[in-house]
C-alpha cells in the first residue's frame, strides 16, 4: 500500500511517500481503508521527536476516518463497508478508569501514529473498540476531526465546564484549532461567548463561527473589557488554550464558583496563581485532554446536526504531506490541513 513514512525524527522533509506491506487484521482487530487524515500541531511535535514517541520508518496520523475493509476474528457489530473514525488513544478497556467510562486516563495506552502505525497510509488496522461508527452524512474530511480538535473541545466545553444556557463563557485563543470549535460548541449549549485574541486579523472568522463578542488585547490585559462586557457579573467558565499569558487575567474574569478549564500548554512555562482570588470566589481550575468514547459520539451528533461545522482550512492529496507540516509549522492557516487522495500535485 502507499504510505506516508517519517524516514528519519526531523523537519518536513522527513515525510515520504514509499509503498509498504499492507497489515492485516489480528483477533479483535478491523483493517479500515482511510479516506481522510487530519494534520494536527502533535504529528509536527512527533516528526520534530519533541514528544518521544514514533521513530524512524513510523506511520504518523491519529485523526483518521475511513471504511470498515475486513474484520479480524471474533469481531462483531462493524460491517464491511461502513464509514468510521478512529478513537486515537489505545485505551485497553480493563483498568479501573476505562472501566468507568474514562478512557482518556487510561494508563495501559499509546496514541495511534505515535506508538502504532496511524493514518498516514492507505491502511490502517486498529482494535475493534477503538472503530466508531459515523453518521452517513457526515464526509471524510469532516469525521477526520471528530476526535482531536472537535471531541477535545465537546470534552472541555460540555463534561468538563458543564456549561448551561445563559452562561457566558471565555476563550483564550479563540482563533486556534480548539478555540474556533469551543466557540461552536458552546453556542450549541446556548452560551453567550466571548473570544480572545491578540491578533486584530483574527476578529473575522472568530465572529463567523458564532462568537458573540470579540476582544482584540495585544498586551493580553483584557479583564477589564471582559467585566465591562459581563456588567460586572464575570464569566461562568474560561477554556484556557494560551494559559502562559493568560492565565492571571482569565481567573479575574471569572464570576464567583466559575471554573477555568486549562487546555493549553504551548509555551510550556509555570504561571502564578493568586490564591487569595480562588479562595473569594470559590473558583475551579481543571485540567482537560482527551476525549471520552461518550465525548466523541457527542462530537458525531453536534457534526451530523450541523451545530458545528469542522473548520477545514484546505484538502490536500496524501502524497502533499510534507508540503502540508510546512504550512503548518508556519502557521499559515485557520483550521485543519486534511488529506485526502493520492494523486499528485
Ligand atoms: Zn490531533
Ligand atoms: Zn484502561
């Protein structure tokens, strides 16, 4: 089969198109066809060997939908044919958090394209439980994202924050991956939304998506216009994406009981906390990742409703895939890279 292999840990130029056996599916596993693979900031993290995981020869990509193609023994419930995503964390379905329905604590796992070969080939074979089935009309390019960007953000806004109608909720680099779907989920819980940004080019797509207000702060001192804008009340939760320059400032937007739920860990720098201000208002910070099996079928709904619109920034042909770590390293885009196809360009 024709594959995307990361040849050696370094820049983009490490991804090359080379045929490689196709594998096949053992007890328990489904060999699915992939028609779409997301490009997320993690895969340039892996290729870059910033996170310890694949090495030379691997196969990256966990954002991967595709079509059930053969099932392994005592496999049941999928059907030859049917459109699926792919649950990116390996969870192994016996620990005592798996067993309560949180697989994203689950301590017995690796990430496909990280630890396992993923979704830059033609194929990929994963165990049954990890297939999820995908509403029909929801396309390739759009289920490729049900899990990271989209179930990641269900996650945080939905489970973690519990966010009601008539909330207000903060978004900390709104314009990101994960900000642009926060927004969206959100406004599908009947949140009033405000977004942050430091970037005045960014107040477009931050509105088009359903924010309902905007605030551009360069020097991100931007509690003072988020109380004027809440009327003094503050906001009921903050999705955290920045949190090295935000953080301070997003615990003072927060109304009394709120929550900051901390996503974001780019800069991967310490931040101080006040606690004089989260003893007054009885606030809560919690961290938040993966999504849950739940979280991702949650994701499905809000894509097949079209409450949330998977931001897709260009399609791309696989063999691309090198081209495509570049633009994204340079932060050339607003959404999702997806490939899909293997002509060339
Ligand atoms: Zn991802
Ligand atoms: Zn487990």
């Amino acid at each position: 089969m024709k594959s995307v292999v990361m040849r050696d840990i370094g820049g983009p130029d490490c991804l090359v198109v080379q045929d490689v056996p196709k594998p096949k599916p053992s007890l328990g596993e489904v060999l699915v066809k992939v028609t779409a693979t997301g490009i997320c900031y993690h895969d340039l993290l892996d290729r870059a060997g910033k996170l310890h995981g694949p090495q030379a020869g691997s196969i990256l990509g966990h954002e991967v939908a595709g079509e059930v193609v053969e099932l392994g023994q005592q496999v049941s419930g999928l059907q030859i044919g049917q459109p699926v995503v792919l649950f990116h964390r390996m969870f192994c379905n016996q620990c005592q958090y798996c067993l309560r329905g949180r697989q994203d604590l689950c301590r017995n796992s690796g990430i496909l394209g990280s630890n396992r070969p993923g979704g830059y080939g033609e194929y990929v074979c994963v165990p049954s439980r990890n297939v999820i089935p995908v509403p029909a009309n929801i396309l390739p390019e759009a289920a490729a994202l049900a899990v990271c960007p989209i179930g990641t953000s269900v996650r945080a806004v939905v489970t973690v924050a519990n966010v009601h109608p008539g909330d207000t909720v903060l978004i900390t680099g709104a314009s990101g991956g994960l900000g642009l779907h926060q927004i969206q989920v959100a406004k599908s819980r009947g949140a009033r939304v405000i977004g942050i940004t430091s970037s005045a080019s960014k107040e477009e797509i931050i509105r088009s998506v359903g924010a309902d207000e905007v605030v551009i702060s360069t020097d991100l001192k931007f509690s003072a216009e988020v109380w004027r804008l809440t009327g003094k009340q503050g906001v009921q939760a903050v999705l955290e994406n920045v949190v090295s320059s935000t953080f301070g400032e997003s615990l003072r937007c927060l109304a009394p009981n709120g929550i900051a739920v901390v996503l974001g860990n780019t800069e991967m720098k310490k931040v101080e906390l006040d606690p004089g201000l989260v003893i007054s208002r009885r606030l809560r910070i919690e961290g938040s990742g993966n999504p849950t099996l739940q979280d991702v079928q949650r994701a499905l709904h809000l894509i097949s409703s079209g409450q949330v619109k998977p931001i897709i920034d260009r399609i791309v042909p696989f063999s691309c895939a090198a081209e495509a770590h570049s633009i994204l390293e340079q932060r050339g885009v607003s959404g999702r890279i997806v490939m899909k196809g293997w002509r060339e360009h």
